[in-house]
C-alpha cells in the first residue's frame, strides 16, 4: 500500500510539473515584415494576457490562430469584443485603432495572432 502512494505522488507531481510547462506563456511580439509599406508581426497573447494601452496608425486585418475572443478596453472605460474565427481574418478599422487601447484575451487559451498593418498607398 505505502509503495503505490508514493508511486501515485510522484506520478502526480510529474503531472503537474508537465502541466505547468505546458501551460506557461509570455506574451510577445515578433516582427516578420518591416518595410515602408508593409508591417507584419505575430503577437503571441496568453492566456488572459493583456497588451497594454497602445494606438495603431493603421487599419489592419487579424488572423486567429485559434477561435477566441477578444475584448478591446478602451481608456474611457468602454470596450467592445471581438469574435475572431480560426484562420479567418478579421479587418480593424483605422478609427477604431487610434483610441488608447489594451487587448485582453478573454478565450481561456493562448493565442498567436497575425496581424498585417494596411499602410494607405497613394497612387
């Protein structure tokens, strides 16, 4: 009896321990394409991670890597969600990017979103 307990508290522990790397997550951005016209970053969002109050210049169009939601904080203390589909894009527009925002991922899993940013060409 005392050797399967101690066999279970360690097959336990293991668990855990596999859990809790599975589980861990930094939110980040990378840079995939920064040139005058065309930026494209992946941002890597956790779950329940926020990105801090920030503005975009641009429109730009997102692709989910995941069915999630989105809920966009503004500084004034309004927000809106954001339903995002797995791999179908999603367009922001220009206006709604230039009010202080946060992103917060509220879907309960992590998140690698594309995000292309529409630069205004002029012909």
């Amino acid at each position: 009896m005392k050797l399967s307990s101690t066999l279970f508290v360690i097959l336990l522990s293991s668990y855990s321990g596999f859990a809790f790397c599975k589980a861990s997550c930094a939110t980040k951005k990378d840079q995939i394409i920064d040139q005058p016209d065309v930026k494209v970053w992946k941002t890597r969002l956790c779950r329940r991670g926020v990105i801090d109050y920030h503005t975009h210049k641009n429109a730009r169009v997102i692709i989910s890597s995941e069915n999630a939601i989105l809920k966009i904080l503004y500084r004034d203390g309004s927000y809106e969600l954001i339903k995002l589909q797995k791999g179908m894009p999603k367009y922001l527009t220009k206006q709604e990017g230039q009010k202080p925002h946060e992103d917060i991922n509220v879907s309960g899993h992590n998140l690698d979103l594309t995000v292309i940013d529409l630069e205004p060409h002029t012909v």
